[in-house]
C-alpha cells in the first residue's frame, strides 16, 4: 500500500501525517509513506485545501485531519 500525505507542512499536515504513522504501525498494516510538499504535484490531485490524503493513488481525504477510526477505514478499504 502506497499512501500520500499531501501538505506544505502546517500543522494539520503534521498531525495527519503522525496519526497515520501510529495508525499503520499500530495495527501492522505494509505501507509505504511519502509526504508531497511541491504545491504543483498536490494541486495534480485537484485539491486547494490541505491536508489531503491519497491511499493508492484514491484521494480519500482533502482539507482535514480525519479520526483515527475513519483513517484506519481509508485503509482497510484499500487492503
């Protein structure tokens, strides 16, 4: 599983990318984590408000930093 953190590094983009650090490493998920700060590649994935969140190339969250339940939901689907 390949999963995106879309995000210049604000705080929202920090945190998302800590939850679903603990998340995966929690519950023993293989994934892959790369946080995409270039404003040309995130706006690729047609969002303007970040954090985004892409789980296999999906965007499944945009603008929020979501609860680890809807989270751990993201990837379970993608599994």
């Amino acid at each position: 599983m390949h999963i995106k953190i879309l995000g210049t590094g604000c705080a929202k983009c920090n945190s998302l990318e800590r939850k679903v650090k603990e998340i995966i490493e929690k519950n023993n998920i293989d994934a892959i984590i790369t946080k995409v700060t270039d404003l040309e590649q995130i706006s690729r994935y047609g969002i303007i408000m970040t954090p985004g969140l892409v789980v296999n190339e999906k965007l499944v969250c945009i603008g929020s930093v979501p609860s680890e339940k809807q989270i751990l939901e993201f990837l379970k689907g993608e599994l």
